[in-house]
C-alpha cells in the first residue's frame, strides 16, 4: 500500500547550501521560490546540478528541497558533503521510507515546500537550472496559473539527445491532452511546471511514478487552471546515463489521461 507524504512536523531539516542572495526564509511572510528535486541514483550529475542553482540569480529568495527515493548509489553521500563544505545556506533533504517512484518523491516533497512558487526540478541535467528565472517570470507578471516550459517551442525536430521512440511518445501523448482536455500544448510531459502553491492545494494528486506529468495536467485542466508555456532548451540522455523511463509508462500515461477525463 503507498504510504501517504509525512506531515510537515515529519520532515527533516539539514543544513545545506543556497546561494548567498537567497536568503533563508522568515517563516513564510516573503514571496518564495521552492525548487523540488526528485532524485533516485544521481551521483553522477547532482553535484553539478547543485551548483548550477547556486550560480543561478533569482529575483527573491528560495529554498532546495531534495527528496531522495532510496538510491543505492552515493546519490545522499555527495548532497551531505557538499551540506557541509557550505554554510548560510538553505535546503532540506527528505528520504522516502522505501522506493515509490518519482511521483511519490514530488508530492512528498510538495507537501514540505514553503514557497508561494514552486517548480519541480530533475536531478540530472536533461533540463538546465539557469532557465528557472524565466519561467518564473509570466507568474511574477501576474499569470494566474501553470507555467510549462516546452521543449518543441524552439527545436527543429527532435530536441537534442531525445530518441526516436521518446520523441513519439512525447508528441503522441501531448496529442491527446489537446484532444480530451481542450488545451493547447506542445509539450506535456515537460519537468518544467512552475505554478503557485496555493493553486496545489486544489488538486488530488495520487501518482507514484512518471504519470505525475499527465495527471497533474489533467487536474490542472480540469479545475480551470490556465496553463502557458515559454521555450526552454533541452539535452536528453540515454539509459546507459541513467534515464529511467520505460515504453509501459507510456501506457500508464495515456492511462492515466483518459481516467481523469471520464472519472
């Protein structure tokens, strides 16, 4: 049986790293930024990625909230050293109780985010973390609702690095959003989903694993919350470097996309 996100109380805080612009929060008065990283067996590219975010400017301060899914390799053994060798910083680190996925690990970390705006960020390096300020940009203009940032805005083709089935997958599955939610996207399963915390609240989200994309469009869709995209750049990677999405959650997400529509 999936066990339920933890209560607030139940989160454990670390000492971490933040950039020193981005000061610590005062308890939630500040407008906030929460970046979200899901991660299962990054060691590879978390380091890097860490970085990236510190070097990044931000228009107010943020928090880092990293939720591991149990990795087996020294995914929590390079965060905790790169905690200690930084001081004045801000980021939490939860451990789910067993693996459940990344759906699992994001609302996990959904319910420990603070921020009034909250994007979900990949722990490798397909998606560039210098890109965050510009999506935040539309909701700090005063947009309402969802920001996606599209892959398929800029690219001719295939982004770089996105294979073959991937990119079918990706184009098939955005199709039939437009279809059963009467959107108009051309990248739904994008990491990239900036949006409003308080606009969370208003959804059930129950996905485990990678249906999260489908199913929180679908909620979002469904409960009038408008969705714009903006162009973001994109570099996929393999299996071999650690992909880990598979042909079968191409059929949960359809799946998952005609459940909503109907229930």
């Amino acid at each position: 049986m999936m066990m339920p996100p933890p209560p607030l109380h139940a989160l454990s805080d670390a000492p971490g790293l933040t950039a020193p612009r981005a000061a610590a929060p005062d308890g939630g008065a500040a407008v906030m930024l929460s970046i979200l990283i899901p991660m299962f067996n990054e060691a590879g590219t978390i380091r890097a990625l860490l970085q990236r975010i510190l070097d990044t400017p931000f228009a107010m301060p943020y928090e880092i909230i990293l939720v591991d899914d149990r990795s087996t390799d020294d995914t929590l053994a390079v965060v905790r050293a790169l905690q200690a060798a930084n001081t004045g910083a801000h980021i939490r680190v939860i451990t789910n109780p067993m693996n459940e996925g990344k759906g699992a690990s994001i609302r996990r970390g959904f319910t420990s985010a603070r921020g009034e705006f909250v994007i979900v960020q990949d722990g490798d390096l397909e998606y560039d973390p210098r890109q965050i300020p510009q999506l935040l940009q539309p909701l700090l203009e005063g947009h309402q609702g969802a920001v996606y940032g599209s892959r398929f805005l800029t690219a001719q083709g295939r982004p770089e690095g996105m294979a073959w089935l991937n990119y079918l997958a990706n184009r098939l599955l955005t199709w039939l959003t437009n279809g059963l939610y009467r959107t108009r996207l051309t990248d739904m399963e994008t990491c990239y989903k900036a949006l409003r915390r308080c606009h969370l609240t208003q959804l059930e989200l129950r996905s485990t694993r990678f249906e999260f994309e489908p199913e929180i469009t679908a909620q979002l869709a469904r409960s009038g919350i408008p969705i714009i995209e903006i162009p973001i750049g994109y570099r996929g990677r393999t299996a071999q470097e650690g992909k880990k999405i598979r042909l079968r959650d191409f059929f949960i997400a359809v799946w998952t996309l005609v459940r909503y529509r109907f229930r």
